[in-house]
C-alpha cells in the first residue's frame, strides 16, 4: 500500500494551527505538500516517519517536512472501545514558501531555511519544550499579522534549537522522491508493518515482484547498505528508544525489537551503537 496523500492547506489562511483530541491519531500512512509541527500533548505509541522508527509521548515536539511520509501509531490501549483514554496534539501545518519564494532567500532568513532543509527527514527536539507548545497554543487565538508573527518567532527559537534528533536516513528521502525508485514504497509499507517479526529478503523481493537477486542489488544502490543492514539498523534504532523507555528488560527488548535471539541482538546491537544494550542508558546519560 502506498502512502496515502492528504491535503492540509487551509482554506483562507497560509497556515493553520489547532489543537485536537480524539480517541486515537489517524491510523494511516500517508504524506502532505505541508510541514507538519505536531507537539504531544497526552498519548503514547509509536511515530514511523520515512525509514525511522521511534516511541512518542506527551511533550514531544517533532517538525516533518514536505512529503515526508508519517503516521502516528497510538499504543494498543487507544483502541481498546472501553478505554477512555484520549490522544491530543498541538499541530501546525505550513508550506515552505508560505510567504513566497523571496521569503527563503533573505540572510535573515537563513537559520530557518536550514531548519527546513533538516525538517525533510523529520526533527525530533530534545529537552523541555513547553514554551513552545504555550506559543502555539496562544497562536492559536490570533489571527492576521499578530498569528503570522507569532509563527515566525517559533520558527526561529526552533531553528536555534541546541538539541535535535534527525529522524529519517537520507537515502530514504532521496528514494521517495526519486521516480526510479517507487517500487521502494511498497517495500517501506511491507518493513514497517513487519520489522520486528520474521522478515526475509525472499519475502520482501516478492513484495517488491522482483526476484531476490535483483532485489537485493536495487536495494542496496537505492540505500548504500544490503537489506539485511538496513533492518538490522532499524529494530536497533526501535530497541534504543524502548530502552530508554525504562518499560522493559533487555530479554523484552530483544524480542520485541525483531531479533530471534539474545546473542545476535548484543551482537548487532554493538556493532550499530558502540557498546552493549545494558550500557546504552547509562552512555545516554553520560
């Protein structure tokens, strides 16, 4: 299934900005012209954006760029019918040029430019980012140049932002945007649903309706890595953010993260992050 394109340009403004509760985020995988600044304000679960793989959860802010695809993947509580647990986020969504070509090439302008450039394989900011949400959440209430303004300052106290997290690989984004390589979509839709369980390259290849030699040859020019690497890669990057979840033992983590057992997980763990599950906290901390 290919990501599904949504439009989000508001009728008679540049930009739009609201908060919104529902019983759960949109389950789809999709995309949009518009980026997306979307602050958590309650939910958990888990935010696939392009190739990346990462838990959410309230005060999270991440900025996703033009057509990157995304979806928002809330924990199995949120759809539970009797549950009365309820997902809200803070979102804005904007076009590059919103106030015009001209606008980005102004030196002013060019911290918030770069910001852009980073956006289009999604930012995760790190630390406290409540003053943020308090500026959305009363841009909300504005409107004409007072709500423009307002944007503008967020923009930049973003792009100054010290502590960032590039979320998605650029081989991805260059790969979803390149017509030669479309048939990869089929294929990012088939890994996510089934990184953390038995996955092979034989099954993928048939996914792709190509035959696994050529598959692996036309994965591995659109990526730079084999697709066993590139796997390996993301149920690491799915098992560092578990682990720092504080919810599970390593043994859980293994499992839970697509590795049949515990040698291969440390094995490939290591070789991906620089030390050992059981130290990876600790070196985080440090």
């Amino acid at each position: 299934m290919k990501p599904k394109y949504l439009n989000r340009t508001p009728a008679h403004t540049s930009f739009s900005a609201s908060t919104n509760t529902e019983k759960h985020f949109l389950r789809v995988w999709h995309f949009h012209k518009e980026l997306e600044l979307h602050y958590t304000c309650s939910s958990t679960g888990t935010l696939f954006a392009g190739d990346y793989i990462g838990k959410f959860a309230q005060g999270d802010l991440v900025l996703l760029g033009k057509n990157l695809p995304h979806l928002w993947m809330n924990s199995e509580e949120y759809f539970i019918p009797e549950n009365d647990l309820l997902a809200t986020a803070s979102v804005v969504h904007f076009k590059e040029e919103f106030l015009g070509d001209v606008f980005l090439d102004q030196p002013e302008i060019a911290e918030i430019k770069n910001l852009f450039l980073k956006a289009r394989r999604g930012v995760v900011f790190k630390g406290d980012t409540s003053a943020i949400h308090e500026k959305i959440q009363s841009m909300i209430s504005l409107t004409g140049m007072k709500k423009l303004i307002q944007l503008l300052d967020i923009l930049n106290d973003l792009a100054q932002w010290e502590s960032i997290e590039v979320m998605s690989s650029e081989a991805f984004v260059k790969g979803f945007s390149d017509n030669k390589l479309k048939k990869l979509e089929v294929v990012y839709e088939y890994i996510y649903n089934y990184f953390n369980s038995d996955i092979s390259l034989e099954k993928v290849a048939e996914v792709a309706c190509m035959n696994p030699s050529a598959f692996s040859r036309y994965f591995k020019k659109a990526h730079g890595k084999n697709f066993i690497k590139y796997v390996n890669e993301l149920r690491v990057n799915y098992a560092c953010k578990l682990i720092l979840d504080h919810k599970y033992s390593i043994i859980e983590i293994c499992f839970e993260s697509g590795f049949n057992n515990l040698s291969n997980f440390n094995r490939q763990f290591k070789i991906i992050t620089g030390c050992a599950p059981s130290n990876y906290l600790k070196a985080q901390q440090i």
